[in-house]
C-alpha cells in the first residue's frame, strides 16, 4: 500500500496563526523561544505530568509524587530564579495535595483510566482528485487527550487547566472549540481511522493495531461525556483567627465549609455563632476545583473539525510562501490583550518603536533544538 507524508498539524498551531501571524512565525517558522522559562508554562507541565502519573498509578499519591519527583530532577531548570522556582514547587505541592484530597479516592472508585497524555493524528484530506496541488494541503490534525477513561461503561475524556480564574474557563467552555475537535478525533478513533503515539522505537501506530483499539475503543462508539478540570493555581486556607477571640468570618477570606467547620471543632467553639458565615461558605461553589461537565452534539464536532481543515489549509499556505521568502500575508494582531498573552510582545514592541529587533532578539530569545522531521508523519494512502 502507497505511504504519503503529511504534516501534522496542533490546534495550538492554528490558533496562534488566527490570533497573530507575526507571533506565529517566531514560533513555529522561526521556532524562537525565551531565554527564561515561562514559569506558568512550566507549572502547567509539571501538573499535567503529575496527573499523567496519578492516572498511570491508579491514583495512588504516593506512587504518583515519587515519579514526579524523578521527572522533576530530570528538567533542566538553571536558568528559573531560585526563589521563584521553590515558590513554584510549593505552590505545587499545595494545589496536587488539595486536588488529591479532594479528588483521588471518588476517581479510583468511580473511573478506570485506559490512556494518559493520549497523542493522536488523524489524516485530513483536501478533495484534490487531479492532484493538482500535489497534496500540500493534505495534513494530520495532532491533539493530546489529557485522560482518556470509562466510566459506569460509557467513554469518557478530561483536560486539565491550571488558571488563575476558574471563572473565565467556566464561561468559555461552551465555546472551547477544542473540545468539539476533541470529540470528533476520538470517535474517529473508535472506527478504527487515525494514529496514535506509542512513545518507543514504533512511533505513530494505525490505531486498529494498538491493543488500546482492540481492548476497549473499538467497542464504543465515541465519547459519551467530557470533564474540564480546572484547577486554580492557588488553596483554600483555614479562617483567620482574632486576636479578642474566635474566627474572623470575613466573607471574603480563602476557606471552604470543611475546614471552617473543621476548625469551630477543633477551637470548642459554638457552631450556632458562625450559622451566617456558615450557610454562606455552604451554598458557594468551590473557589479553587472545578469540573464542568460539557456535552456536543454530532454537528458541532464535525463544524468544528471543518473549521479548523480550511483555517490549517490557509495557515499551510501561508507557511509555504514564508519558506519561500514572500511574507505579504505576514502581520501582527496588536490588541489591548498582546502583551498578557503574546509572548513576543518584546519584539513587537522594538518593531513598532523602531528600535533594534534583532538585538531585541537576540537579547531575550533563543533558536529552539528542533527536528523538522517530527513535524510530519507517514500514513497508509487512501485509494
């Protein structure tokens, strides 16, 4: 059978070509990076990673945090600020602590984990019968389920977020087209059509011959259920006690009705003093953990994976007149938001003020080490 080369193509990838081709050709053109790590990127990584090892453990924490431990002595972490790096850690092992207490023993009880940091491909084709754009616009869609798993015999996925605001993933979730795409690369899955990522010698696998396929997708349809998991990057902490006596019940303080409640016993206090604060930090949503269920229907899915092919097929376009030297279609999107968001706001700014990009350049980034050839993947042709 006939093999074809194809691009992979990440969801991130395609976003950041939508939201600025300036900022997306230093990053996936150019493949500049900064020079000092990004410390909420790195957080994210390493709680990610440590949910890849709860999943993989059966979520027992203390298998879990020693192998995140040997990841963690495995990263190279010179150029972060001391101090701001154990910061980082533990902020860390607050937020993996409170998410364990809270989550780690209804999960094992309720959920059976079949793959974690799930990588996939799944070859899209542009209809080109007489071939006469030589399949350049041919391209498979990468994503990486965070945790794929069943539960009560349904098929089921999660993403994690560790934010800073549970509140604006809550609003956008509806509207997280990731999800929809998501949803549709998993049940493709489940028909048998698509790649996975076996991290060995094997590298990218037809999915019918991995035995994740043979053992459980292909007895599902597709998914029946996703859940955001969003973590804020913070822990609730025990009330304030005063200094005449008793618990400040200042309702803006960061606490949970467990451990308000928690501590009135543990200070032999009387319950019926606190019924306001009481009742208040009992109604409230928790401020800290969330999971939001999100359900798609079958057309969403599928106009969110054809929106993302003609954005990806224009953003292929795009990358081939740049490789050839025409950057015409090359511009920045500068927003109120650029520089919150746009991590080559520094050589955006230069270019704007008319100052020395390159010495901007090379003053704060850095050429990433990267192999062209992990960008693409080879598949059985369709006939």
């Amino acid at each position: 059978m006939a093999r074809r080369r194809m691009r992979l193509v990440r969801g991130s990838e395609v976003s950041s070509f939508l939201s600025d081709r300036g900022a997306w050709k230093f990053r996936w053109i150019d493949r500049l990076i900064p020079n000092k790590p990004d410390g909420k990127l790195f957080f994210g990584d390493l709680f990610h990673k440590h949910m890849q090892h709860l999943a993989e453990e059966k979520f027992n924490t203390t298998a879990a945090h020693d192998r995140t431990h040997n990841w963690l002595m495995e990263q190279d972490v010179s150029a972060m600020d001391d101090v701001f790096y154990q910061e980082m850690i533990d902020l860390f092992s607050s937020v993996s602590e409170y998410y364990e207490q809270t989550y780690a023993s209804q999960d094992a009880e309720n959920i059976v984990p079949l793959e974690a940091e799930l990588r996939f491909a799944i070859p899209l084709y542009e209809y080109d019968p007489l071939e006469l754009l030589g399949g350049r616009l041919d391209f498979a869609y990468e994503g990486t389920i965070d945790l794929l798993y069943v539960k009560d015999g349904k098929l089921g996925f999660r993403d994690y977020k560790t934010v800073s605001s549970i509140d604006r993933y809550i609003n956008n979730a509806v509207l997280d087209r990731q999800i929809s795409r998501y949803w549709w690369a998993i049940t493709a899955l489940c028909k048998g059509y698509g790649y996975i990522w076996t991290g060995d010698d094997s590298g990218w696998v037809p999915v019918k011959q991995t035995s994740l396929y043979d053992l459980h997708l292909k007895y599902y349809d597709g998914p029946s259920e996703f859940i955001y998991d969003i973590v804020k990057k913070d822990v609730p902490k025990p009330p304030k006690m005063l200094k005449k006596g008793g618990l400040s019940q200042d309702k803006s303080q960061k606490t949970t009705y467990e451990m308000y409640l928690k501590a009135i016993q543990e200070n032999n206090l009387n319950p019926a003093d606190y019924t306001e604060i009481l009742e208040m930090l009992q109604t409230k949503e928790n401020e800290f953990l969330r999971r939001v269920p999100v359900y798609r229907q079958w057309s969403e899915c599928e106009a969110a994976i054809d929106d993302f092919a003609k954005a990806a097929r224009e953003m292929l376009q795009v990358r081939r007149e740049v490789e050839e030297g025409d950057l015409s279609r090359i511009y920045y999107n500068i927003t109120w938001d650029t520089p919150t968001f746009n991590a080559y706001t520094p050589i955006i700014k230069a270019e704007v003020s008319g100052e020395n990009v390159s010495m901007v350049k090379a003053a704060l980034f850095k050429t990433e080490e990267h192999d062209p050839e992990k960008d693409f993947i080879e598949v059985e042709d369709e006939d």
